[in-house]
C-alpha cells in the first residue's frame, strides 16, 4: 500500500452537487481546495450511475430557478445533450462529463475520484485530516486542510469527528411543526433505485427471476399511490428505508429494491390489464445499482432550521440560498408501507388540504446551518445540514443543495483568506458572504447588490428603446420553442374560474386606469365576478387578505366565447407607481378566465388553493388582458435595482420588440470612471426547472451576440465582441483598464427573442 499526502486550504468531501458546488465555489475564492468523490463520476444523486434529476424551487413558483455554479452546469447540460428530460432514470454521461469538465477548469481546485473516507484525525475541536483510501490503485490518502466541507450525506466526516447528529423525526413538543408526529421517533425517508426501458419496435419478452419479488394485487399500485404511469421508467416511489438502516445496511436495501424493480416491471408488462398492451413493445434497458439516498444523519449546527422557518418564509439575516420545494416528506418504509409519499397516494391534488399546508416558499436559508456546532472547521452542506426532519423534506432537492454548497465554499474560502473559523464568518461576515453570492450570480430573496465597489453604483442608466406592458391575448405569439414543462408539477391548465386567480401586473409611473380581461361565458344567462385590485410585495407574495385591497368592481359577462370586458378603476384608486399590483378574478366555474398564447416576461398568474392562499397557475403562464395605459415597467434603470430576476419588479430592461436588433444599454457617469471588468447578467433561464428545457436548448431570451463599448476621443470603440453565447452570466476582465464616462452593450442578436433583455450590469 502506498501513502500519499496533501495539504489544502478547503477540503471538500463529496462530490454531488453540493460538494462540486461547494469546492468550486471555494477554489474561484482563491482557496487551495481538493473535491474528494468515493464513486468515479461527479454528481452524486443526479450522476449516470443513480439518475435523479435535480429539482428546486422552480417546480412550484415562476421565476424561482436556482443561479449560481448549478445553472452554469444545468446551461451548458441542456446547450449540449441530445437526450430529451424524462423523470428519473434518464440521465446520460453527457451530465457526468459536463461536472467534470467544469471541475477541471478550476483553478486550485485538486479532484480524487474513487476515493474512500476511512476516518478523521482530530485535535480538540479542529479536524487536521481525512484519512482516504483511493479504490483499485491501493493508496493511503491523508489530506489536511484548513477548513472542511462534509458534503457526504450521511455526514460521514462530521460523524467520525465525534459531532452531535440526529436521525428520525422530531417530536411536535419540540417545536410544533405541521408535519411532525406526536413522539419523535426513527422515521427517516427512504433510499430508491431506477430503471430506464427502451422502445424497441416489436415484442419483446420478459421473465421474473425466480428471486425477484412478484407483484399480482393491483391495489398495490392503484389505490396505495404507485401508478404504473409512463412505459420508460421514472418511478420515484421504487423506494425502501426503515425498517432498515439507510447507511448500515444500504446493501440490504439496494438488494431489496431491484428485486421490487424487476417486480414492478414483470407487473406492468405482463400482469396488469391496464398497462401490457403499452409495455409490450418495452424493454429494460437499465437497472441502477447504486440506490440514491434521501435522508440519513443530520449534523447540528449553530442554528437547527424548523418547519416554520420555511413556512412563515423567516427572514433570516445570514441568509445564503432559498429553497422553494414543497414539504415532500415520504411515507417511511416506501415499498413496504401501505400507502406511498402523500401528494402521489392522493392523485397530487392541488388544492386538498395537505397540498395546501406543505406547499411552501421561496425561503431563505441561513448560514448557520452549514456551520458545525462541535468542531470550529467544519461546515457542511446538502442533506446533512443542521434541520429538522420535517424542514429537510424541502432543504434536500438537489438544486437547493447545490446553492447552500455554492454558500459554504464562499464562506469556508473566506475563513481561510481571513484566518478565522466559519463560524467567525457567520458571526461577522455573513454580508461579504451575501454579496459575494450575488456577484458569482446566485439569487437571494432578502438580499440586494450592496457591493461598494461595483460602480455601477453611481451611474445613470440608459437605453435605446425600452419595452411597455400592454398585455396579451390568446392569440399572442412568443418565441418559446424548446420551452416545455414538467407535467408531474404543473397544474392542469384549466381555464374555468373553479378559484380565485389573479394575474401580477408590473406597474410604472402612470397608474393602470383601465383593464381588458379575455373571458368565455359557457351558461345561457348573464354571469357576475368580483374583480380586485391587490398590493402584493413580489411575485411570490400568494397572500389573499382584505387589506391588502386596492380596488373592487364587478364585472358582468354576456353569454359567448372569447370576449374582451373592460373595467374602469375607480378614480380615487390609491395604486403603487413602481413594483407589482395583483389582479384577482373571484370563482364562478361559468367563466373561462384564457391563458395568453405567450408569456410576458416577470408576469406570473396563480390560483386560490386554499382560504387565504394562492399557488402558482399550471406551470407558469401570462393570463389574457390588455392595461391602459401601457406600463412602463422594463427601464433601463432596472439593470441597477440590486436583483436578478422578476421579485419586488421586473428587475429587466427589455428593448421594445417593435424595435430591431441591435439595441444597446448604456451606463453614464459624472466623471471619468476607471474600468477593469464588465459583468452581465442576461434574461432567460429562469421561469421553470431543469425538466422544462428542450435537447441542445438556448434560451431565446438571452443574448446571443454583442459588443461591449466605451466612449473615447474620436467617438466609441469596441472592448469586446462576444459571439455565441447562451449563459446567462458573463463576466469579462480586460486586458488593460479604460477611462471613460460612458460604457455601452450593445446587443446584436438574441437566440431568437425580438427584444434584448438584460437583468443587471456590473462593472469595477
């Protein structure tokens, strides 16, 4: 056996999405830092060897995908993959690779693969080392550090290192959260296998071992929440945890897995009724073997995040990411339980009563739960963060650990430059944490640009044209192709008014006096609805409460399809000159309230779902209706609001479409200003999860081709020109610094939108 060893300033240990998050993040920080990986792919989860796929909070609100390291790698998958998004099972090695490429393109950032964590050497409340065994190379790996990262799920590290972590569900005395049972107990979600199959054109047979497991009472299935839905596989409910130990005897329960798997398969395909005719041309392709982990130790932190910090969206003031995925707690036991995870025993109802206590966020993440309690060097981050049971059933999706890693490789690359411990960090410099975040294109709902050296600051902005709401129709044609969405997530698109339904509306300087709504009438007599006018605080603000109430009316409907109905705000109408206001049509099932045929950028709609609160409508649509005056909601001033996407307002400037390519962005200073780097932040990219996004997409909102110019002696000239491109953040240093009071962007095509959008402009 051969000894090696190695020194850093971060060691990270795991390599899924949060530790490839979190150990770039920290090796851009400047940090020495190693990404330490027991299987021989990145990803984790979501690799070719389990095929997860990631989701976030973009499943359940407009607008809320994640940014950061995780849509670089998710961009640049979708840019380059051939294989369609399918649910889990699907993921091919072009996601492997995508990781891996972008991992060695880091600088001082050191990868081992196929490497083992044997255990820890501690002095007092510091680790010094992990102790590692490379696989099939036999090497002895000892590797220090200055700061650790446990990014292992079952918290292996921080275990090792003698730190105090909890597995089970808390008790409701401890904290009363909704969703916990009476007495704390074992309960802890389970570990699931997947299988893909493949259509081969003709029958093809298949036989059940005689050791697999044989499936013949179709309730099973039906009436326990486990519907045989799509011949290809995706079947997250193929799961198993307790009675069994999720780490102990992970073995045991991947054994047990693929003998249900074959079951289910020799099921659908030979037994039952409802489903042998659309198997019989199927066949397995694919059968994973490394089962994908839910939930195992979590490691206590400097604070324990609770259920109610998610629900009453707490504003935390160290806060490092956002969660948007609701309260997904499965049944213990999966298979082996009598019922499968809630929302799929009960067909995903959108609107019964658990749907409506476990839908949730965005919230805010604190950074204390990434920062160990026990030991002064360690943090965390992914499934084992320090939450309770119930709050991890929304913390754990893969887009939301990949944010809180990017967080703790920010904060443990700060501790090393400054020589203090993560939780000094915590304590004092959570707000150079937070603006450094939004710098590398992260998002945080509580937190705004407050960099004082990006002098964008102190300029005015400008623009050769800028865009105006008007609204839109069933007829309005958008540029969307490629554009999809995940059915498992979006609500039927029903038009009728079975709730009330309000559609935001991004407002400007003149207040909106008139509104159009397109609305069908299917009775024979005339039909009355309320119409309100709301004050929200931002596109996920899904109160329904009488004070928030601007204005009333009523509107009376004739019978017929299609018709446009006006309404006049009343006079004395109090609305708000900037953000957005929210416009609400109360139930009556006689009304067709009709979705647009485009989408209007930062314009979300969503539906009552219970007393009191709204969710987001179907997956993310524009309702239509036209406003008079049309608002002047997309100003080139908004590329300074300190946000990156559709919040408090548009947050874009948006050339008017009516306009022809190119367009330009201009940013104007008093006086001379120095400039070194330019830094955009394109639109695109954010209305809707991962699972939307078409093979070789680019998003047509973003900004293919463009120049970046300053004003100089003689007229502009051109930094740069920048061609192809489809990721929504880009950062350009250059060559030599300019003097200049003006700098222009100077947009020549899109990847097929007729307007130029921009989210925000830096520059230093």
């Amino acid at each position: 056996m051969k000894n090696i060893s190695g020194e850093y300033d971060v060691a990270v240990c795991g390599g899924g999405l949060a530790g490839v998050s979190a150990a770039i993040a920290a090796a851009r920080s400047g940090a020495r830092t190693c990404l330490v990986q027991d299987r021989p792919v990145l990803g984790g989860n979501s690799s070719s060897e389990i095929r997860v796929t990631p989701h976030g909070a973009a499943a359940f609100h407009a607008y809320a995908r994640e940014t950061g390291i995780i849509s670089e790698l998710l961009i640049e998958e979708r840019a380059a993959n051939h294989e369609t998004i399918f649910e889990n099972g699907w993921t091919n090695s072009v996601w492997d690779m995508t990781i891996y490429d972008a991992v060695q393109r880091t600088e001082n950032l050191t990868l081992y693969l196929n490497t083992s964590i044997l255990g820890v050497k501690v002095r007092g409340r510091a680790i010094e080392s992990v102790e590692c065994r490379v696989s099939n190379a036999e090497v002895n790996l000892s590797l220090s550090a200055k700061v650790f990262i446990d990014c292992t799920g079952d918290g292996i590290v921080a275990s090792e290192a003698g730190c105090e972590w909890r597995m089970g569900s808390e008790g409701r005395n401890e904290f009363n959260e909704p969703h916990a049972p009476e007495k704390a107990n074992g309960d802890i979600m389970g570990n699931s296998i997947h299988f893909k199959t493949r259509d081969m054109g003709r029958p093809s047979p298949f036989k059940l071992p005689p050791w697999a497991i044989e499936h013949k009472d179709g309730r099973y299935f039906y009436d326990q929440g486990r519907l045989p839905k799509d011949m290809r596989g995706g079947y997250w409910w193929i799961e198993i945890g307790v009675p069994y130990d999720t780490i102990h005897q992970a073995e045991s329960i991947r054994h047990e897995l693929t003998r249900h798997t074959l079951g289910v398969w020799d099921w659908i395909k030979n037994k039952d009724p409802k489903t042998m005719k659309l198997a019989e041309n199927y066949a397995l392709d694919w059968i994973g073997q490394v089962p994908g982990k839910r939930e195992s130790r979590r490691v206590m932190g400097l604070y324990l995040m609770n259920e109610w910090d998610i629900l009453r969206c707490t504003a935390h003031e160290d806060e490092i990411a956002f969660g948007g995925w609701f309260i997904d707690i499965h049944t213990p036991g999966g298979l082996l339980a009598d019922r499968s995870e809630p929302a799929s025993a009960e067909g995903y109802s959108e609107t019964s009563e658990y749907a409506a206590r476990s839908y949730a966020g965005p919230y805010g993440i604190p950074l204390r739960i990434l920062v160990s309690r026990d030991i002064d060097n360690l943090m965390m981050a992914g499934r084992n963060v320090s939450a309770t049971h119930c709050a991890l059933g929304t913390v754990r999706v893969m887009a939301t650990t990949a944010l809180m890693g990017q967080a703790a490789g920010v904060a443990a690359g700060m501790a090393v430059a400054k020589a203090i411990p993560p939780a000094e960090v915590c304590r004092m410099e959570y707000r150079a944490v937070q603006q450094r975040l939004l710098r590398d294109g992260c998002f945080l709902p509580n937190v705004r640009n407050a960099d004082e050296a990006d002098k964008t600051r102190s300029a005015e902005a400008s623009a050769s044209s800028e865009a105006r709401f008007r609204g839109l129709t069933p007829e309005s044609v958008g540029v969307h192709e490629g554009l999809g969405f995940w059915r498992d997530q979006a609500v039927p698109l029903r038009e009728e008014l079975l709730q009330r339904r309000g559609q935001w509306v991004a407002v400007g300087p003149e207040p909106v006096r008139l509104v159009r709504f397109c609305l069908s009438n299917t009775s024979g007599a005339v039909q009355s609805v309320a119409v309100r006018v709301m004050q929200v605080l931002h596109v996920w603000d899904y109160r329904v409460e009488e004070a928030m109430e601007l204005a009333k009316g009523q509107l009376d409907v004739a019978p017929g399809e299609r018709q446009w109905v006006e309404w006049t705000l009343p006079q004395d109408a109090l609305l708000p000159s900037e953000g957005y206001i929210r416009i609400d049509l109360d139930a009556n099932p006689d009304l067709l309230w009709h979705v647009a045929g485009a989408i209007e950028p930062g314009h979300v709609s969503a539906f009552e779902m219970a007393p009191g609160k709204m969710r987001r409508y179907s997956s993310g649509v524009t309702l239509s209706m036209l406003v008079d005056p049309p608002q002047h909601c997309f100003a080139a001033k908004n590329v300074l609001s300190g946000q990156t996407r559709p919040h408090n307002g548009t947050n874009l400037w948006r050339s008017d479409p009516e306009e022809p390519l190119p367009q330009w962005l201009e940013l104007a200073w008093t006086a001379p200003e120095s400039i070194n780097a330019v830094e955009i932040t394109f639109a695109g990219h954010l209305l809707r999860e991962y699972h939307a996004y078409a093979p070789f997409y680019r998003d047509p909102q973003c900004v293919r081709d463009y120049d970046i110019k300053y004003e100089a002696e003689g007229g502009w000239k051109t930094l740069l020109a920048v061609r192809e491109n489809y990721q929504r953040q880009r950062k350009h240093r250059l060559e030599q610094p300019v003097q200049t009071r003006r700098i222009r962007i100077v947009v020549l095509a899109t990847n097929g939108d007729p307007s130029a959008a921009i989210y925000e402009m830096r520059v230093y």
